[in-house]
C-alpha cells in the first residue's frame, strides 16, 4: 500500500527542505509544479514562476480545479508503484479531493508555514529565479496564493484541510524533528 504525503504551504516556507529530507528518509519525491513545468515546456512557455501560476490558472479553468492532480497520477505515479511518496506543491482544494479520492486513507496532507519575514528570509537566501526581490512583491505573491476561486491557488483553504501543520520557524534540525514526529504519528495511524 502506498504512503502518499502532500505539502501545501506558502511561498518560502521550507517546502523544498521538507523534500529533501524525506528522500533522504526514502520518500520518493514529486511536484505538482513539475507537471506544469513539463507542459510549459511543450508550449515554450518560459518557465517563470509569474508564467506557471497563470498557466497553472488557465489549466484549472479550462478542465477543474484538480488536473494538475490528475495529471500527475496519470503520468508519474503509476511508474512509481508501492511506496512511499511525497507530492509537493499542492495548491488548491479541487488538488486535495482528487488526491484523497485516488490515494484515501493512504495520503495525508502536511502544511509548512513560517512567519512573512522568515519566509522573505528563506527567498532571498534561495535566490530562485522568478522569486520576488522586495517585500512588497512578495506581500503580493503571497495575496495572489489565497485567492476565493476554485480556478486559482487557495493556499488558506488548503491549510484549512491539512491533516498536520508544521510551524517552520527555527533551524533545520528543528525542522527535520517536527517532520520526524509528524512521521510518527501518520506511522502510528497507517500501520
């Protein structure tokens, strides 16, 4: 039976880190932004982060708010087989049913969170292409993220739906103890 974890959470958070550290811990690794990557790519769409949020919009609107979702089942996660796998970069609400329709009692959502100034931190030091330069672009990414639309990215809605919150707001190691205990009790309730 697969073990399915799903990251939501704000730009910046510690998403990625969370990634890492699952794969070191066998966790095999993938991402809704990937998919919108790969079809980026097909339309030689640069892949900037303004770019996939609005293709990513685009997708939604014309076929739901699940198809990145759906996508990723059809394309990556039959080849994987059983295990244990982390989906990043979940978004939206209609993400999280088709996830929990396919996956049920296997997956369970996680949220990484940090306070803004932290997060800013986090972005400035990653320094990704695309990320926003000033606090003021983003305060404004971080607006777009929590929109009221089934088509856009509900990333407050998405944590209202979270089977567990982690509060990145101290070190690495911190980090790696939360996600160790969470680990924990999913193992407690999954096996």
């Amino acid at each position: 039976m697969k073990l399915v974890l799903g990251l939501t959470g704000p730009n910046g958070a510690g998403k990625g880190e969370v990634c890492k550290y699952l794969k070191s811990k066998g966790f095999v690794v993938t991402s809704l932004s990937d998919i919108l990557r790969e079809i980026a790519n097909k339309k030689c769409i640069p892949p900037t982060r303004n770019n996939l949020v609005t293709l990513g919009n685009k997708l939604r609107k014309q076929y739901g708010g699940g198809i990145l979702a759906k996508l990723l089942i059809k394309n990556v996660l039959k080849k994987i087989g059983q295990g244990k796998i982390v989906i990043d970069s979940i978004r939206t609400v209609g993400e999280i049913t088709t996830l929990k329709e396919v996956f049920g009692d296997s997956f369970f959502l996680i949220h990484i969170t940090a306070p803004k100034k932290i997060r800013f931190k986090f972005i400035l030091n990653r320094s990704r292409e695309g990320d926003p330069k000033t606090y003021k672009e983003f305060i404004e990414i971080e607006r777009k993220e929590c929109s009221s639309r089934t088509v856009q990215q509900q990333i407050h809605k998405c944590k209202q739906l979270s089977d567990f919150i982690i509060n990145n707001n101290s070190t690495l190691k911190a980090l790696y103890g939360k996600i160790d205990k969470v680990l924990d009790k999913i193992n407690h309730k999954f096996y």
